[in-house]
C-alpha cells in the first residue's frame, strides 16, 4: 500500500465521518456524533498527518 493510497482511505474516511456526523446531529443524536467526531478526528486526521507510518503499520499488520 502507498502513501497516497492511504492519504485517500483517510480522505474518504473523514468525509465519511462527517457526513455520519450531520446525519445524526440532524437527528439529534448527539452521542453517536460525538463518537462519529472522535473516531474520524484520530483515523482520519492520524493517516492524514502521518501516512508514511501508516503504511508500515499497515504492512505490519498484514504479515
């Protein structure tokens, strides 16, 4: 897995969360967008700011 190919799996991860997170605001469900908020905020913004480490994480995990 690339760099890139990890910066994109954070892109669709964030805008995925966000998108969670508008929903369930909308819906009043402050609990689960919180918890939306938190997981994409530390995956998201974690694969973003550091996608090299990423990958060896990933590659670890793999093998």
């Amino acid at each position: 897995m690339s760099v890139l190919a990890v910066q994109l799996l954070a892109v669709i991860l964030v805008l995925g969360g966000g998108a969670g997170v508008l929903a369930e605001w909308g819906a009043a469900h402050f609990r689960t967008a919180f918890m939306y908020m938190g997981f994409t905020a530390v995956v998201g913004g974690g694969l973003l700011i550091f996608p090299g480490e990423a990958v060896h994480v990933l590659a670890a995990l793999v093998v």
